[in-house]
C-alpha cells in the first residue's frame, strides 16, 4: 500500500485555535489508516495503531501497534544523546524538528526501562 499524509486534529491552543498535525499513513481498509510514523503533537496513539478519523479530523485509534510515542521538547543536538538508548530498547527516531523529537519505542521495552532512559536524560547536563 501506498504511504500517504493525513491531516489530523493534535491539539487546541488557549485562543480556541485548531492545531492539526500532518502524519505519515497507509490504508488499513474500511475507513482505517495504520500510523507509520509516530506523531509529534497528537497525543494517544504511536507507529503501527490502527486510526480511524472522524468528520472533525478527530483520530482514535481503533488497533493498537504495540508501540509507545515518546516525545522529547528539547533542542536536536541534546535529544540527539537518547537515540543509542532509544535503539537499544529497539526505538526508532521518527522524526525531529527545532523543539522535539519524536520516537517510537516498542511497549515490550517495558515502561521502566522507558523511564529510565528519560530520567537519566533529564539528569545529565546537556554536553555531558
């Protein structure tokens, strides 16, 4: 199948403005769409979920992926110091902007071990 974007809502800002998030998708068959790509704004949902999308570009994932979304605000070359533990956990890096990272980690990593890999990185100084 081929990947496509789809226009979802991600949040509303303290104005009352829609933000919308474009993410990387696939059809997944009747009205479904298998996220490839975890989001960077929308919260619920990871790599692998099945979504479906209402007429308000509302997403809820219908099939969980096994994955966790794992959102990282900091600058690309501190959140870079989490990709080798990431991997190690058997995550991903799915994408990156000037204020977050995104990456999807399997849930058979365990949440502790996920934990882990953040309060270590929330404790070491940028630059080590």
């Amino acid at each position: 199948m081929t990947p496509t974007t789809l226009r979802i809502w991600a949040a509303d800002k303290s104005s009352g403005e829609r933000v919308d998030e474009e993410v990387l998708v696939e059809p997944a068959g009747n009205d479904t769409w298998r996220l490839l790509a975890s989001p960077g704004l929308a919260q619920g949902m990871a790599s692998g979920d099945v979504i479906e999308v209402d007429q308000a570009r509302r997403a809820r994932p219908v099939v969980r992926g096994g994955n966790l979304a794992v959102q990282v605000f900091a600058p690309p070359e501190h959140a870079e110091d989490l990709l080798p533990q990431m991997r190690r956990l058997g995550g991903v890096r799915d994408g990156q902007t000037a204020e977050l990272t995104v990456y999807t980690v399997p849930v058979s990593a365990g949440f502790p071990a996920v934990e882990r890999v953040l309060e270590d990185f929330v404790a070491t100084p940028p630059g080590r």
